[in-house]
C-alpha cells in the first residue's frame, strides 16, 4: 500500500533485518512514512549463494511483507525480477529516491559493508538525509563493543562473555556464575566413539508453505547453476516457525547438545545441534528469548549445565563478539592476509569431489542443504583451507556464498579470523592448526578414507597431515613468537630434514594434484 503523497521519509528494511519487534520506529508517522523493501539479484549473485540461502532470505523477506500488509502500513516492495534480468538494491533505491525525493532514508546500520557503503553512496548522492540507526537485536551496542575493545592488548571471548553474562544476568548467581565455572568448553568435545551417535531427532525445521513454494520453483528457474537441493528445504522463514525450531531444539537436543558439540558423523548432519542461527541472523528470532528459554530449561532440571552455557555463550559471547569486531575493524578487515596465503579456491569445493571423506563428507552436505555445523566449518573445510594456503578472500567469499546463515558480519570475522589466522591474532591467540588425527578422533570420517590420518608422507598420507606439517614449516618464523605455537613447532624442529624434504614434495604434489 503506497499513499498518494510522496513520502518525506523512506525506512529501509533489508532482507536479514526482518525484525517483527522492533521494525516501527518510536517516531513513526503513516502519512509521511513509507517502509521499503526489495529483492534484488545482485544479493544472490555477487557471491554465488547456495539456493538455501536464497530461499531463506527472499521466503522471509516476503512473509514479511506480508506482515506489514496486514497491519495496513505503508510499503514499496520490489520483488525480484522474475524475467531474470540482474537488479541491484542501489539501482532500486536510486530510481525511489528520483521519483519520490524523500527528505530522509531511515536504516538499521546493515550487517554487510558492501550494501551500507553502496546504499549511503547512493543516498548522499541524491542529496537526502541518511537517518542510520543501531540495531537493537543485539544486547552489545557497536559502541560499547568498541569501549570494550580499545586499550586491550588482545581481544579475548572469555573476558567479554563474562562482561555479557554478569549484564544481562544469564545463568548468574548473584555476581558469580552459576555452578562456580564461567565456561564448561572442557565438557563440550566428547566425540561418539565406535559405537557412533545416540539416536538424535529427526524431526527438525517447518515444512515449505505456499509463499515457501513459490519462492523455490522461482530460485530454482533462476539460479538453476547455485548449488543446493531445495527439496529438502525446511528453514524457519517466520518467527513462529523460529520458535518453533528453538523449542523442538530445547526439548529434543539440548540435553546432548553440549557433551557432543564438536563430535561429527557421516551422513548424520545436524545431530544435537540447534539449526536457529539463519532464523536470529535474519532476526526471526531474538537472542535474549533463545538464551532465557535454555536458561529455564536448565533450572527445570532438563538440561545439564555444560549444555546451557555452551548455547549462552555462542549466542551471548561469540555471536556478540564477532559482529562487534567485524564493526569495529571493517571495512579493512576483508583485506588482511597475515600468512600471505596465495593458493586459490580449488574448484572441488563447488563439486565436493574429493577422495577426502572428511572433505567430501562436509562439502558434499553444505552444497546440497546449505548447512554445516561449526566444527565441520572450523575444523575441516576451515582448517584445510588454512594448511593449503587458500586465499583468506576466495575462501571468505565461499562460506559467504555457501551457508544458509551467512551474512558478511557473521562470516568474515569467523574466516579473516578465526579459521584463517589472517588478522594476525586479533581474534584467535594461535592458529587453528591440527592434523588428521583430530578429524580422526572426533568422526568417523577417516574410517571411510582411502588416506591414513597418521601418516605424513607416502601413497596413503593424509592431506591434511601432509599439510599441517608443510604449514608449520612455511610459517615457522612467524609464528616462532607465538608462545602458544611453541610445542608445534618443537614438534617440527624433531622432523630430520629428508623427512621433511619429502612432506615439502608431498604437499606440491597435493596442491599440483587437486
Ligand atoms: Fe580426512 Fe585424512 Fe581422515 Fe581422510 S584420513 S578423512 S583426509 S583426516
């Protein structure tokens, strides 16, 4: 519904801004307001998304729409162009802002630099007020991060989360936290053993409705090159189906959740993990009422307490965490390459052709449902991309492209520095490097594998130990001042040199190989 009158004020909403609690600002005004949506290509293609996530951003995008419809408010809408020519959100905001001339653009500051830097260019240049304003879904304002961050010599999780915990009085006692211990990590990496999982649910996400419909048969006549199999397409696109998920994640997988948090299994993708991190992405869902509902789900004695911390501090600690970095230190974080790594993308990472089951297994299951859980992300294709030296920009991109809850605030910090070390230390205070025998002994990957976890050099080595080695010894220098790194590299300098001749050879030939 569109007024007469040219509105004096357009309030963007973007396509991960679908707050249905907070959309209408304090100060609105129907006969000069007008909200503002659209679906543009260029979304989808910049990156080449994983049709899951396409889905999930347009399907919600749309329910949306129809939210504010209903409530009979004010709103220009461009859906996306089905005769297939590209669109982007500057070219459909620029011809608006011709038409109508509105005094002010009203957004929430995006969680992608591309789109602020692209849309307040578009907005300056047409000579109208940029009303930017903080995003309210998350508890950590982007200034009290930075008050946070300033000063310190390195950032660390654990001292923000605890700042998190003792503010928003979760899982507290008092000034103290419950149960004694801040963090329960040591208790969150069991791995299954022979036996394999216990039985996880099966019943998980909301079945597509017809507005769902609709959007699938359209990305899949569009992007018909994306990845992603959209019959198995279950993902929240309201809050209602969000809390749906959250409740069936509280009462079906929590209580296992945290023991088995980083253990992995073939053809088992979900396991107990929680499946809402697209649907609080999109902000379907907000984090207080995730984090309070597991928190009285622990006080009723239905999950222990290394399960509920482990959730709180994903939500509470890391989430808040990255997206306070990636505001505090974009837009030049993207570019920061600390290791020089040069390698690009190996093109079995659009396929999932691998002959490393660890590998396969993994790209295989993000390619065709867009989902990956955070030790399959870190722990393989992660790490397999740091030991082969990819490009921390061509691998960004990938994860950006290829995971259902991928947004540029998310990703890059988790890949520029969590997984790639390539902020030098900002974030992670060593590089998460390790051979396969991790791989080996949280999943049953390597059982399946044509390579030996255990060997480094001969027809059965392992990439990835082939790798781990040729990575310590590549950056040797650099991280010989990391304290953190010293046992590695111990371990490294007890390679005689015609072992480690032959694992340099090893590894060019894998490189040259795959
Ligand atoms: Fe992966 Fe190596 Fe295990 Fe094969 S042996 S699954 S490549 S870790």
């Amino acid at each position: 519904m569109i007024s007469t009158k040219n509105p004096k004020r357009l309030i963007v909403i973007l396509g991960d801004h679908l707050d249905y609690q907070r959309f209408l600002p304090a100060d609105f005004d129907p006969s000069d307001d007008l909200f503002w949506m659209a679906e543009a290509s260029e979304e989808s293609t910049h990156v080449k998304s994983n049709k899951h996530r396409i889905v999930c951003f347009l399907s919600s995008m749309r329910h949306f729409r129809d939210h504010l419809e209903s409530l009979r408010l004010p709103l220009a809408y461009h859906q996306l162009n089905e005769g297939g020519s590209s669109s982007t959100l500057s070219d459909y905001l620029e011809a608006d802002l011709r038409k109508w001339k509105p005094e002010t653009v009203r957004m929430t500051k995006p969680g992608d630099f591309r789109v602020e830097s692209a849309l307040a260019e578009i907005i300056s240049r047409q000579g109208v007020r940029l009303q930017m304003v903080e995003d309210e879904h998350f508890l950590c304002s982007s200034e009290e991060f930075i008050q946070h961050a300033q000063g310190r010599k390195s950032l660390r999780l654990e001292f923000f989360y605890r700042e998190m915990r003792r503010k928003h009085q979760i899982l507290m006692d008092g000034d103290k936290p419950l149960g004694g211990d801040w963090n329960y990590d040591k208790d969150n990496r069991e791995s299954f053993g022979k036996q394999g999982p216990p039985p996880s649910p099966s019943d998980r996400g909301s079945p597509p409705d017809s507005t769902t419909l609709e959007v699938i048969a359209l990305v899949d006549r569009l992007f018909p090159d994306h990845p992603g199999d959209l019959s198995s397409f279950r993902w929240p696109v309201t809050p209602e189906d969000a809390d749906a998920e959250l409740d069936r994640f509280i009462s079906d997988a929590l209580p296992l959740y945290g023991r088995f948090q980083d253990a992995m299994w073939t053809r088992e993708p979900t396991l107990f993990h929680s499946l809402i991190s697209a649907p609080l992405n999109l902000r379907l869902l907000d984090p207080r009422d995730a984090v309070r509902k597991v928190e009285d789900a622990h006080l009723a004695g239905h999950a222990p307490l290394s399960a509920a911390e482990g959730f709180v501090r994903q939500v509470i600690g890391w989430r808040e965490y990255v997206r306070g970095i990636y505001n505090w230190k974009m837009p030049d974080y993207r570019s920061d390459n600390f290791l020089g790594a040069d390698q690009s993308l190996p093109e079995f990472f659009w396929t999932g052709e691998s002959d490393m089951a660890c590998m396969r297994s993994c790209l295989t299951q993000v390619l065709e449902t867009g989902y990956g859980h955070h030790i399959q992300r870190l722990m393989v294709i992660g790490l397999y991309s740091l030991l082969r030296g990819i490009h921390p920009h061509e691998i960004n991109d990938w994860f950006l492209a290829s995971y259902v809850d991928a947004v540029d605030w998310v990703t890059t910090p988790n890949v520029i520095g969590m997984s790639q070390f390539a902020d030098g230390g900002l974030m992670a205070s060593k590089p998460y490097c390790a051979t396969g025998a991790y791989v080996d002994r949280m999943s049953n990957y390597c059982k399946g594998c044509r390579y030996n976890p255990k060997e480094s050099t001969g027809p059965n080595a392992c990439p990835l130990t082939t790798l781990y080695w040729s990575f310590l010894d590549r950056h040797r220098e650099t991280l010989s001042s990391n304290r953190r790194m010293s046992m590695q590299l111990r371990n490294l300098g007890r390679l005689k040199e015609d072992k480690l001749a032959e694992i340099r050879k090893a590894a060019d030939c894998h490189l040259h190989q795959s």
